[in-house]
C-alpha cells in the first residue's frame, strides 16, 4: 500500500498546526484524512467511523484527554490500525509512550518530532506498507477457540523463518521459527493474535513442541541441501513448568538428526521467575544436554541482570525496541552498547532483532555485535522459500 491510498487521522490541539499536518499530507496525495482538536473530540470522530483509518498522528501534550490517554484508548477500543507519535518533548518520554502502545496491541510505526515536515512524514507513513504484511489485519482475523484448536491440531499453525546473519561476514548462520496460521482461506494470521489464546487454554506446550518439531525438520532437509544453520525456537513461559520439556525436546531434535546444539531455545525474561525453582531446574537440564539458551527481548523486563546471574545463558537477544533507529537516539544507542558489553564480559553471543536500515546495521557493527536479524536482511518466510531467502540476501545486487 502506498503513502496515498492511506486513510490518515490527525490529532492535534494546535488548529495551524493540524492545518499544517492536513496539508503536508495532501502534498503527499492523501486524500482520506479526518482529523480531532483534542483527544476526546478524536475519539467520538473515530468511534463514527464504520472503517478505522490506517494512521493515526497523535500529538502527545493536549488539553483535556491528553495523547497518552488517547493512543490507551483507541488501542482499547481497536479504534485504529497503527499510530504514530507527534511532540517536541523528551525522546525517553516519546519512547515511552510507544513501547506502552505496542504493550497494549497497538501497532506503532514510530516517533516524528516536531515541527512535523513533508520528508518526515513521508518516512513515518512508509512504513506502513513496510510493515503490513508482517502484522495481520486485526479485522480479518476473527476465529473462535475451537476453530484455533482445530487448526493447531491439523497443521495449519508452521513455523516461518526469518534469517540471522553474522556482521562480520554477512553469513547466513541461522533462523529463528516464528509461528504462524495460515488458514484455509489464504490469509496468514500473526502470533500476536493466537498465541496468548492457545497458552490461555492449555496448549502452550504443544504449541512449542509443534514448532521445535516442524522447525528442525525443515532443518535436517537445509542440512541435507548443504545449508548448515541453527535453529531458534521460542519456548512459551508456560512450557517452563513442563518438568519433561527437556527430553522430549532432545527426543524431537533427534528424531530428525538434529544435535541440540544446532537448536538456541529463546526465553523470555519474565518467564523464569514465574515458577524458579522449576524453571531453573529445566533450563540447566536443557543446557546440560547441548541446546542453547537465548535470552530473549533483553531490556524490557525487569531483573534483567538477575537473570544473567542466574540462568546459564549462551546468547543475549537485543529488543527491536532498542535497535530500530538506535543508530539517530542517544539513549536507545546507550542501551545497545551497554548490553552488547555486559554480553561480551559474560562470554555470550549478541543478536540484535530489528535491524532495518544501514544506519543500524553498521552502528551495531562498530559496537561489536555478532549476529543481525531483521526486515534489512529479510522477513519471516515459509520453509519451502528460506533457501531462496538466503539466496537474494547473498546477491543483494541482482
């Protein structure tokens, strides 16, 4: 979708400054905008609607329903398909805000400083169409539980891989397997949408083994072609209390060939804590066995050091959060550069998840990071297309 075909809200107490807005996006060749003078006039215009727009661009310091309360509840409401953050105020806060919409489902293309321009609108709303065949539309994506259940159960639920290249060679080394439904009717359903319902209904476990299952044999075949990758699965926090988890992981990596040392299980930060004691036991057993330990979206918990301590960790995972556009905000270049020094004084290896531009590519490189993955070396893709995948990233000209 083009910059032009969107449908486009601003919101914005300031009436020159929203008329400014208006206009640049009419430069653009926009020609769907609605707009709100405040936050609460915002809402009523989008609760009208009978389609939500595509974008809103929401200025944070209003009178009244102030951005921050706005942006909570179109997320609540569904009320929008992405936002987009507009002020002058303190990158920290802006980042903020963002990591709190996206905490609440919302999807958000990013930050723009004000005084807003046509260039930097231009950028912002690019990625829109950037982005949206990696995160479903919502509205299309109705289904009941037992129709989840069922699709689980058939297959429809297969890992898509996104790869993992190294910054000193550009070697593809790895994939990491994200889930995804694709259903009968050719659309393709994000996790963000099934997974909690499957671990909410006691599928988490399954849902995990059908990953590592499906994931390592599409490895053994890449093997077998001469491609020699490691695999990344995610293990949902609930699969922590599985006490037999670690070997009928080992059972389902062997069965297909696969040494658990070509498997890395990503783990997320909150997740250990839960249950300790258990979820300790099974992660040293896991590592006992050869499988590596990622610790996955590091930063955005709260006992991230902790967990280093305690966790017999081999790989430290950088948030998107903090990687995308790290390379043009001090602070999130603060973060990259103080974790990648605590991995490397720890003896881990470094991946750093969202890597889209150059910019970010090669700030990662100077700070010594070893492995990138992201939309700059490619998106997620179904098994059957990896190995094309790999072939383009290799011959970026042609």
């Amino acid at each position: 979708m083009s910059v032009s075909d969107l449908r486009v809200m601003v919101v914005e107490d300031h009436g020159f400054q929203r008329r400014i807005a208006l206009r640049l996006l009419a430069e653009l060749g926009v020609e769907h905008t609605l707009e709100g003078a405040d936050g609460l006039h915002a809402m009523d215009v989008l609760r009208q609607q009978a389609n939500p727009p595509d974008v809103v661009l929401v200025d944070l310091d209003m009178p009244g329903m102030d951005g921050i309360e706005c942006i909570g509840q179109i997320a609540h409401e569904r009320l929008a398909r992405a936002v987009v953050v507009v002020s002058a105020l303190d990158p920290a806060l802006l980042h903020t805000v963002q990591t709190m919409a996206r905490a609440y489902g919302l999807r958000v293309l990013g930050s723009v400083e004000k005084p807003l321009t046509r260039e930097k609108l231009e950028a912002i709303l690019s990625r829109y169409g950037e982005q949206s065949g990696e995160v479903p539309d919502e509205n299309d994506a109705d289904f009941s539980v037992t129709a989840l259940i069922d699709a689980l159960e058939q297959g429809q639920i297969v890992p898509w891989f996104q790869p993992q290249v190294e910054f000193g060679n550009g070697k593809v080394v790895g994939v990491e397997a994200l889930a995804r439904w694709e259903r009968t009717d050719g659309s393709v359903v994000g996790p963000v949408l099934f997974v909690p319902v499957l671990e909410r209904e006691g599928y988490a476990n399954q849902l995990t083994d059908r990953m590592l299952e499906q994931g390592c044999q599409w490895l053994q075949r890449w093997h077998q072609a001469g491609l020699r990758l490691k695999l990344s699965v995610n293990v949902s926090p609930l699969a922590l209390a599985d006490s037999a988890a670690a070997d009928r992981y080992q059972a389902i990596a062997e069965s297909y060939g696969i040494l658990p040392e070509d498997v890395v299980l990503e783990i997320t930060e909150s997740s250990v804590m839960s249950d300790a004691a258990r979820g300790l036991g099974l992660l040293a057993r896991l590592r006992l066995k050869g499988f590596g330990l990622s610790i996955d979206d590091f930063g955005t918990g709260y006992s991230s050091l902790a967990q280093l301590a305690q966790v017999p960790f081999t790989e430290l995972k950088i948030d998107k959060e903090f990687v995308f556009t790290a390379h043009a905000q001090p602070r999130k270049r603060a973060m990259v550069e103080a974790s990648l020094d605590l991995a490397r004084k720890l003896n881990l290896v470094t991946v750093a998840e969202g890597v889209e531009t150059m910019e970010d590519w090669q700030m990662l490189a100077e700070l010594g990071c070893d492995i990138a993955q992201g939309w700059l070396i490619g998106r997620p893709v179904p098994g059957s297309e990896l190995q094309a995948a790999v072939a383009r990233w290799r011959r970026p000209g042609s």
